[in-house]
C-alpha cells in the first residue's frame, strides 16, 4: 500500500471512529455496589429507583476524582471538573416531583475517567478531514443512597465522547468532558424517578386535544 493510499485509509478509520459517542465507562469500585446494574444500548450501566425520592430530603455526598493522575489534567481543572458535577446533580435533585413520603437519599459521585481534547489538533483535522479527531469526554459513577439504610437506590456507570453535532465544544480543552458530566447528570436525574411515576408525568404534559379539532353535535 503506496504512503498516500495508507495515509487515507487511516484518516478514514480516525474519522469514523470519531463518529462514536460511546466511551466504556471505568469500574472504578466507588458504587456502592456494580451487581444490580443493567447493561443499557448506550454502553452505560444503570439500576432505576423503585420508590420515589423526597426531594426535600436529598443531600450532596462524596463527589470524587477517581480518574487517572495522567489524564494531564491540572488541580485547577479537577476542581472545575468535580464542582460542575456537584452543580449538575443538586439542579436534576430540586427538579424530582414532590414526595412528601418518599425516601430520602444522599447523591454521591465519582469522575472515573476523563479525556481532554488538542484544540491545536482538532483545528488542523477539521481543516484537512472536515471532522475533529480529538473526542474528548469523561466517565462517571453516580448512586443515591438511602442514608438510613445503605440501601443503593439508583445508580449509573456512564462514558461519553462528545458527538460531532457539539462542533465547536472539540475546540475547547476540557468542554467535551463538561458535556459528558451533564449528560451523565440528566440521565441519573431520570434514573431518580420510578418507571410508574415517569410514564404518569408524561401523560400528564400530552397536550389537550384543540377544540376545532373535535367533532361538533349535529344541531
């Protein structure tokens, strides 16, 4: 295979590796406990809360930097990282319904792994193959834990790179990782609410149907 032809071919298998949001999340041993977790299609590992959750009665736990030192990321940065973390899970907290019984909890979460991009080396790849080529992103281990009991109420193990539809977010060090800290953030907030009470909230925002839209009694 010529230089050129090998060149090409290797561009083409960076360029679709690109394509791929999905980082296989560290087990880095902070959950309380990996068993009862779920395999989900995005490569994330997750167990959904059975009971509802007391809003009012969640607190802020461990948040933790399990990475590695060599990810090349600054103190600064790791505090940076870890606050926005802390930041993301109290807002999906105070957006739980109302549950006056429900259970209380205390939030605990742990940066396992993170990925910071060359804004040097995205902006030549995206001159030369149109696409960045440096993903960035981070893995996150969340769980809400019953403080009582020690229960393990909800839990996630979540990797991800950032999609190419977050364009400019490739040409900033550490924003890849940010995105994946509030999309591991939401995806728990969802996780804090039973399947039941989810699936009720939804019918409850279906739209009323028009009323041009229903039929008239014959006069």
């Amino acid at each position: 295979m010529t230089p050129i032809r090998s060149f090409i071919a290797a561009a083409c298998m960076a360029a679709v590796s690109a394509c791929t949001t999905v980082m296989a999340p560290s087990q880095s041993g902070f959950l309380s406990s990996y068993a009862t977790l779920s395999r989900g299609p995005d490569g994330s590992a997750v167990m959904r809360s059975t009971t509802a959750i007391d809003p009012t009665r969640v607190t802020l736990g461990d948040i933790e930097w399990h990475a590695s030192m060599s990810a090349g990321v600054s103190d600064e940065e790791r505090r940076l990282l870890l606050r926005q973390l802390g930041g993301e899970l109290v807002l999906r907290a105070r957006d739980l319904p109302a549950a006056p019984q429900g259970r209380p909890a205390v939030l605990r979460a742990a940066i396992t792994h993170v990925e910071t991009v060359s804004p040097a080396l995205n902006a030549v790849s995206a001159l030369v193959l149109v696409v960045p080529l440096d993903r960035g992103g981070a893995s996150v281990d969340i769980e809400a834990v019953d403080p009582d009991t020690g229960e393990q109420l909800a839990a996630i193990t979540l990797g991800h790179f950032a999609p190419l539809s977050e364009f400019k977010a490739h040409f900033s060090r550490l924003a890849p990782a940010q995105l994946a800290l509030r999309k591991a953030a939401a995806d728990f907030g969802v996780l804090l609410r039973p399947a039941v009470a989810s699936a009720a909230e939804d019918h409850q925002r279906l739209p009323a149907p028009a009323l041009a839209s229903l039929p008239t009694a014959a006069r």
